[in-house]
C-alpha cells in the first residue's frame, strides 16, 4: 500500500525535481482527491445544515453554536477537507488549462498559497471563537 | 486551431474528401453529448465551489472578529442578491457532490457501459435538483415565509 501511494522510483531526476502534472505523484493526488470527497460529502452535508439553521439567527446565537466543541471541531474538519480538495482540485483544472510552464507553475504556488493562507486563518477564527 | 494540412495542390475532389473528412473532437465543434456536459459541470461546479471557500473564510473571520464585521457579512449575503449568489451555490454544491458519488461509484468499476452513465446522469440530474429545491423549501419554511 505504501509503495503504491509514494512516488519517485520511475521517475528520471528531471521529472522528480519538478513534480508538475500526470503521472508525476498522479496516485497519491488521486487518493487523496477521493479521500477528501468523501470527508467532504459528509461534512458539507453537515456544513449545509447548519448554515441553513443559522442563518437567521442573532450574531450572539451563531457565536455560541461555533463555540461548541462539537461545532469548532466539525468546522475545523470541514475547513481542512475542503480546502485540500479545492486545492488538489484546482491544480488539475490548472494543469490541464494553462498551457505555459512558467505561468503554470506560478500559478500552482499562487493557487497553494492562497488556499493555505486563508484554510489557516480559517482555523484561527474558529478557535478564537471557541477557546 | 488550423486544420491538419495536407498537400496544397490537388482536384477539387480531392479538396472536398479533405473537407469532409472526420475531425478530431475538439471543444468548439463537438456535440454536447451528455457525458460530456455531466463532467464539464463537475468541473465548473468544483471551481465555483473553490470559489465559495473564500465566502467560508469571509464568514467565519467576520464572526471571530465581532458584532460589527459579522453585520456587514449577514447583511451582504441576506440581501436579495446574496441569496441568488447563495442559491447558485447550493445547486453547485448538490451537482458537484451528486456527480462527485457518482465519480466514487463509476471509480470501482460500475455503472460504465452506455446504459450505466446514462442512468448515472440523470440520477445526478435529479439529485441535484431535489437536494436544492429540498433546502431552500426548508430556508423558506424556517423564516417563516
Ligand atoms: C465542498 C467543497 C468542495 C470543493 C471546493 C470541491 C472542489 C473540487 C474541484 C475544484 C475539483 C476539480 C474538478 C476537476 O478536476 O474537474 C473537484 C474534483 C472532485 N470532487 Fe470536489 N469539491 C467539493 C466537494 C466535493 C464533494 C462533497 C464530493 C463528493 C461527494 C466531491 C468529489 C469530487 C471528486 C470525486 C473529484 C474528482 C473528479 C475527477 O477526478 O475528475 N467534491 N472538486
Ligand atoms: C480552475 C479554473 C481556473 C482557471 C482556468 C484559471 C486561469 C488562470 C489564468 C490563465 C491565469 C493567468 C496565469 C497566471 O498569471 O499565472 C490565472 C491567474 C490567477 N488565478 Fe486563476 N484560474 C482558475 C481558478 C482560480 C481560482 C479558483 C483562484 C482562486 C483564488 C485563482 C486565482 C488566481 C490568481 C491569484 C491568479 C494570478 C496570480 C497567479 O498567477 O497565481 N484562479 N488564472
């Protein structure tokens, strides 16, 4: 199992030092595409639940129901999941439409960073919120 | 894109058997079928929903950093064009995680054969359909509409 997820044997160093597009670590991109589909099939469905429950309610309401332990650490799931997948998504569609190398790998980090920054605020809210 | 080009002279036959010749599928004069519109709407749906992350992300920072800022999100995103905004999300929410179970069940081998994706489709279809009306039929009855 481990081999099949690790990428690297077949690869000549070139192809390994830029680590872009198919068949590069393609598996474990894969796996972790649907890994996180699933992760997110059941949170979203929660995710939409609860803003469709909330979204009338009073700021002071909303507040206390992140609070709740159970809420914060579903959020943070949700957040982590989703994000990932986006992320892992969002490269794909990147890969197979931006045709120049240099904007390509611009983007990636452009789009990677982007997500990172804004999953990890995303994370520090909820937990100012509920800590 | 050019088609491929072949030899220049030649009858005029000859031109009309290279005109009428099958071209390969590319976007532009490619006949939707629906395989094709059930994948590219995943696509779209996918990056609309990477898109509506930022949303999350506004939200949540909105309501860590007080009464006000969470004012200004619940204001934008009550009003009536936040909620069409908010509505297109829902459908490409449900698409996107109709389409994405039926990506996991065709990933183990099922449902491949014409007959399979066409039932698939459609189920995906409808699916996101119900799933969408169902929510906002239970937003509305919750306000009190
Ligand atoms: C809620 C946040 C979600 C976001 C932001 C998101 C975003 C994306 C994006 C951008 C892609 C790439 C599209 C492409 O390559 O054509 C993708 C692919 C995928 N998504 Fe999602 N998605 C979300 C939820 C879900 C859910 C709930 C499921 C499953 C039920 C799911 C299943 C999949 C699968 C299986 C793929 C891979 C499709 C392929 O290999 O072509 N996603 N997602
Ligand atoms: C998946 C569909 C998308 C396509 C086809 C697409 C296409 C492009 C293209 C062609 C460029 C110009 C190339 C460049 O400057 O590097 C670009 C730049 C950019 N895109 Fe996208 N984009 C997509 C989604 C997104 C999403 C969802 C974001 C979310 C933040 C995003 C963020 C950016 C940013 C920040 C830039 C400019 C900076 C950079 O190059 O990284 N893109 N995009």
């Amino acid at each position: 199992m481990t081999m099949k997820w690790t990428s690297g044997g077949m690869k000549s160093p070139l192809s390994r030092a830029r680590g872009l597009g198919s068949a590069k670590s393609g598996s474990h991109h894969w796996m972790m595409q649907r890994v996180t589909a699933v992760s997110n099939a059941v949170l979203g469905l929660w995710f939409v639940w609860s803003v469709l429950t909330l979204a009338n309610a009073d700021y002071a309401i909303v507040r206390d129901w992140l609070a709740a332990p159970v809420n914060a650490i579903l959020m943070i799931l949700f957040v982590i999941s989703s994000y990932y997948h986006a992320v892992l998504g969002l490269q794909v569609v990147t890969e197979d439409y931006v045709h120049c190398e240099g904007l390509k790998v611009i983007k990636l980090m452009g789009q990677k960073l982007l997500y990172t920054g804004l999953g990890v605020a995303c994370v520090f809210a909820v937990l100012k919120v509920a800590l | 894109m050019s088609a491929p080009s072949g030899s220049t002279s030649g009858s005029s036959a000859a031109d009309k058997a290279k005109r009428e010749r099958p071209l390969s599928p590319h976007l532009q004069i490619y006949k939707p079928q629906i395989t094709s519109v059930t994948s590219i709407l995943h696509r779209a749906t996918g990056v609309a929903l990477a898109l509506g992350l930022f949303v999350l992300g506004w939200g949540l920072i909105a309501l860590a950093s007080g009464e006000g800022s969470y004012a200004v999100f619940k204001d934008f995103w009550g009003s009536i064009f936040g909620m069409i905004l908010l509505f297109g999300w829902s459908f490409a929410f449900f698409y996107h995680f109709c389409c994405g179970l039926r990506h996991l069940v065709m990933d183990t081998g099922r449902m491949m054969d014409i007959k399979g994706m066409y039932k698939a489709a459609y189920i995906t279809y409808a699916g996101a359909l119900v799933l969408t009306m169902g929510t906002w039929i239970v937003y509305f009855a919750c306000s009190g509409y």
